[in-house]
C-alpha cells in the first residue's frame, strides 16, 4: 500500500531553508519516493489551511518512507529545516493496492 508524506511549513528563515532545499535532491534520489507536489498557495475550499507552503511525497509504502526519512543522510539535512521553519509532518497510507517497484 503507497504512503505519503504531507508536510505543513511555514519557512521562518528563507536562507537556512535554502540550506536544506540544497542538499534535498541528492539525498532524496536514493529513494524510491515521488514528489507529486509542491504548493506556496493552496487553493483553500473550506477552512484555513494551517500553512504557506504544502509537500507531498508519494512513496510505494510505508517501509520506503521510513528508510528516507529515518536515513542518516536526511536527518543530517533535516535539521536545517527544523531550524528555519514551523513544520507540521504526517504520514498518510494509500488505500490504492501497492505499488510496483
């Protein structure tokens, strides 16, 4: 079954969040994940959307997430963005059968 990563962020500082844009790439492409999208403003349909900037990543499931985010390789870049931005992280599953790798 495929999984998400939805992230919720509101960058703070623009050039510390630059820090991890800048090593995102080369650390996100050993993974089997798929950035479906990246939204600075969100088409709101009802409600407040609780941030400026929305990221989903699509990965064939839960395990492939995990072996990206919990990499040393993204902690290391991940620490940048805790500093330069409010962020709220979740895991979404898929109710899609899982994908082929």
């Amino acid at each position: 079954m495929g999984a998400y990563f939805i992230a919720l962020i509101d960058i703070e500082d623009e050039d510390g969040y630059a820090e991890y844009l800048g090593g995102f790439d080369q650390v996100f492409a050993s993974y089997d994940g798929r950035v479906v999208a990246v939204e600075d403003n969100a088409q709101v349909l009802e409600g407040v959307w609780p941030a400026a900037r929305t990221v989903l990543i699509r990965f064939p499931d839960e395990s492939a997430l995990r072996d990206w985010y919990d990499s040393p390789e993204y902690q290391a870049i991940r620490e940048h963005r805790l500093r330069s931005a409010r962020c709220r992280v979740a895991i979404v599953r898929s109710r899609e059968p899982k994908e082929k790798r």
